[in-house]
C-alpha cells in the first residue's frame, strides 16, 4: 500500500487533521498535479506524523511549495496521551529529523511550506539550515455564542451590520462553482487585479468542499436583487475557513461585506468551534480582520534552498528586504 493510500485511510478516521492537510482537499488543490505525503510511524506501524506535500517540477528541477488555496500544510502529529513535556519534545525532534531526512531524499531544489499555528517547535529545522518568517493569520476562538461574537466586533463594524440588517439584504445560498469563480474574478478586475487562482482549481475545491458538505456559497443581494458579495466558505468539525470573499466595488460602501461575515459565522456556529479570517500580512486587511475581535495568531512559512538558481534568488530576496528596511 502506497504512502497516499494509507494516508487516505488515516484521514478518514483523524478528523483532527487540519482540514487544508485533509487527504480529499489536497487531492481537490492538486488536480491535474502530484501529491504525496510523508509519514512516521510507531513500533507497531501505526501513523502518528503525516506531512502532505506538492511537488512540481520545472527545467528538471524538482520543488515543493503550497498548492493554491491552501493556507497551510506542514506537519501533524497525533500525540499520544499523558506525554510529559519533556517526551513531547522529543518525539517532535524525532519526527522531524525523519521529515528532513525523507524531504532531501527527494532531492529537491527548494522546499517551502506554511505550517499549521498548532506547529510551534521548528528548531529541528533550523538546526537543519532551514529559515522561517513568521506569518500571522487571525481566529475567533469561540463561535457558539453568536451574542457574544457581536459584541466582540469594533463599534464600527457594530454600526455597519446593525444597518445591513435594517436594509432588504437577502442572503442566499445556492450559486454555482463556476458562478462564484466568475464574480471573484469581476471583483478583482474592478480593483486592478487579476484571480491568480487557476479557474480549474477553484473550481476543484469549491466543488470537492461542497459535494462533501463542508462548503458553501454564500451570497448577498440588495431588495433590487444586485448582487453586493459573495463568500466561499469552508470548514471542518474545528474551524471555519473565510477563503474566498469577493465584493463589488460599486457596493462597497453599502455594509455587505461586513455582513456576509456575520452571516458567515452565523452559518457554522453549530459546524465547528472557531473561524479563522485566512491569514493575511497586508496593513489594510490586517486592520479589517481585527475589527472583528479576533486573535492574530503566528504560524510558520518554513523555506531552504538546495539548488544554486534557487539560493542565488533568495539571497537576493535577503538583500533587498534589507535596502527597503522591510
């Protein structure tokens, strides 16, 4: 049985493994593409570490990055119960060392991936000569209690979904894949921007998602029936996903976008524990995301170079961060 294979099943009985590690999302973020996964196992073969990973391949150079729409994927580590510290630090170093060893085994040119907030103990990898930046993404920690969630949300934000609410905003599920790719694109180009996601990815995960029952599109409409946003929304029995949002810049005073995310929590309050807004490192929407009472939450971009084109480019990198004091 191939590492894919166990993995499979492995998932299926660990919900526990993050939903972007989930062996039917990477199989839906990798289409048309290859995948496999890395495993540890105890003395008696049973899978308590799994690392998924894409890997491609360009001018005969092999590399693994994120597959797209993937915020993480790193490592998972079922640990056992009534582990000391002391035995949780160890087996973390263990597991790692052998993930390292499996990674430069593939002979690889660069490796990258962001891994799970729940991954703090990296110093294995650094001990190995890998780098880190630390990125941030932002949660609501607790959704069960939708009062309280309100409460928690900046004045502000108060104010523009209390005036939704009195408007004739009707939210509706329902849009099709291709509907939802086709306004999340129109609402980038209104901005200038282009939808860096391919189209047969978007819509592979969009579909995988809801066909699983763990998606939904979610549209909001003016008493005009103009159609103001819309969200793709993912989750598991854990966490909410705020993946793809998208809001037409000739509405984007009237409130929508706020409320498409109340309405969004509203939606999965009773699916999962928390919600997790997507990391993002940009000042304006970081700012956005705080409004909502939410807690910045560090996760780990982990990257090294093996091939010389590739070290070249990231010294390059390092040094022009430097010159622009970023």
């Amino acid at each position: 049985m191939s590492n894919k294979e166990e993995y499979k099943i492995y998932c299926e009985s660990h919900p526990d493994v993050p939903l972007f590690s989930q062996y039917w999302w990477m199989d839906a973020a990798c289409k048309g593409m290859t995948w496999d996964v890395l495993l540890y196992k105890n003395a008696s073969g049973e899978i308590i570490a799994s690392m998924p990973y894409l890997i491609k391949s360009k001018f005969g150079v092999k590399y693994i990055l994120q597959p797209e729409l993937t915020q993480t994927n790193g490592i998972h580590i079922d640990y056992p119960e009534s582990q000391s510290v002391q035995e949780r630090l160890s087996l973390e170093k263990k597991v790692c060392d052998e993930f390292i060893s499996q990674i430069e085994s593939l002979k690889t040119g660069y490796f990258m991936q962001c891994f799970h907030h729940s991954f703090t103990n990296w110093l294995p990898f650094y001990w190995k000569g890998f780098r880190q930046t630390t990125r941030y993404t932002y949660i609501i920690e607790d959704i069960s209690d939708i009062d309280a969630v309100f409460r928690s949300f900046a004045p502000a934000k108060q104010r523009q979904i209390r005036k939704s609410l009195k408007s004739n905003f009707k939210v509706r599920t329902g849009a099709s894949p291709e509907d939802f790719y086709n306004y999340h694109s129109y609402t980038l180009q209104q901005k200038g921007e282009r939808n860096i996601n391919s189209k047969s990815i978007e819509l592979s995960v969009i579909s995988a998602a809801i066909d699983r029952g763990q998606g939904v599109i979610l549209n909001v409409f003016d008493g005009d029936d103009n159609l103001h946003a819309s969200l793709f929304l993912v989750w598991d029995s854990n966490k909410a996903y705020f993946l793809l949002p998208a809001v037409d810049q000739n509405y984007r005073t009237s409130g929508a976008s706020s409320l498409i995310v109340f309405e969004a929590i509203k939606y999965v309050k009773d699916k999962c524990k928390s919600f997790d807004f997507e990391g993002s490192m940009s000042e304006n929407i970081e700012f956005s995301y705080r409004q909502f009472g939410t807690r910045q939450t560090p996760y780990f971009k982990i990257e090294k170079a093996y091939n010389l084109l590739f070290k070249m480019r990231d010294a390059f990198q390092i040094v022009s961060k430097a010159i622009s004091g970023k």
